[in-house]
C-alpha cells in the first residue's frame, strides 16, 4: 500500500487539474476554478510528501 498510494494521490491531481482546466475553458467561476486547481495542488503536494523517505 506504500508505494500504491503516491501514485493514485498523482493520478488524483492529474484529474483534478484537467477538470479545472475544463470548467475554465466553460467559463466557470474564477473561485471554483480555483478551489478545484488548490485541490490539485494538495493532492500532488500529498503524493510527494508521501515519498519523502524518513519518519517511523
């Protein structure tokens, strides 16, 4: 499960980033553009954190 979870928290963001870049091109509102690309952002932060070897 180690190494399975960075990859689906990648795969995450990627979907996340492309349904943010959809709802730009549909003219979407800047704040739920915005709250759906910070989500990216924290699912992509999330999986490289993840990887960060160290801790218990």
């Amino acid at each position: 499960m180690n190494s399975v979870l960075p990859v689906v928290l990648f795969a995450l963001a990627g979907l996340l980033v492309g349904g943010a870049w959809s709802m730009h091109r549909q003219a979407a509102s800047r704040t739920a553009v915005g709250l759906v690309g910070g989500l990216a952002l924290f699912a992509a932060a999330g999986g490289v954190l993840w990887l960060i070897p160290g801790g218990s």
